[in-house]
C-alpha cells in the first residue's frame, strides 16, 4: 500500500478570493460587537434523550408539558408527605 503524499500551496498559489457579495466591509457595516453575549452567558439548556423517550414526544413543546407535570405530580407527593407527618 503507498502513501499519499499531502502537497501545500503557498498563500500566493491558491485561489482564495471572495465573492463581491460577500465583501468583509459590507458583511461588517451592520454588526454589534457582543450582540449574542448574554444569551451566550445565560448558557443553554439542551439535552439529548435516548431513542426510546424521544420517540414519545412530537417536539420540545411535548417534552416540557411533560417535565412540568412531573414537577407538580412531585410537588403534590411532597406536600402529602409532609401533611402525614404533621
């Protein structure tokens, strides 16, 4: 089996120019530096669901419901708990 061997070209050698449209002035002009920086400091909230679960919700919207009635479903338990203490 041979080896590829992997050639670079110069900076000067490649073909590495932009489009007129895609001009660095005018893709600039508009831009606000730290636009995206609180939302990006707030961080996200993602989480990847095994096949099984995902395949019973249609979309986030389904998923949240759910969470949010085992939040109360949780709440409710808790507060009996507590009632039978007392």
């Amino acid at each position: 089996m041979m080896a590829t061997k992997v050639v670079k070209k110069k900076p000067d050698e490649m073909n590495d120019e932009l489009r007129p449209e895609y001009a660095m002035k005018s893709l600039l002009k508009d831009g606000v530096r730290g636009k995206y920086a609180e939302k990006y400091r707030e961080g996200t909230n993602l989480v990847l669901l095994e096949p099984d679960v995902a395949k019973a919700f249609p979309n986030d919207k389904a998923v949240n419901e759910a969470l949010r009635l085992v939040i109360k479903l949780s709440e409710v338990q808790d507060k009996a708990r507590q009632g039978a203490r007392q």
